[in-house]
C-alpha cells in the first residue's frame, strides 16, 4: 500500500505542476493578446 500512495502522490504532484504551469500560461496568454480581441 506505501508504494502505491507514494505512487499516487507523485502523480498528484505532478497534476498539480502541470495545472501550475497551465495556468501561468493563460494568464502570460491574456497579458500578451489585447483585451478586444478577447471580445470576438
């Protein structure tokens, strides 16, 4: 069971990494595009 839980928690951490990531990438995302186009 420790190795199986260590295993989930690797992959917990690294969900959460990559939802980190995403989510700066959105964000740099809206900095770059201007606010008009969004409206389209």
């Amino acid at each position: 069971m420790f190795c199986v839980g260590n295993y989930l928690n690797k992959r917990n951490v690294s969900l959460v990494i990559k939802q980190k990531i995403f989510a700066q990438s959105i964000s740099f995302a809206i900095k770059i595009i201007p606010p008009d186009t969004m409206k389209l």
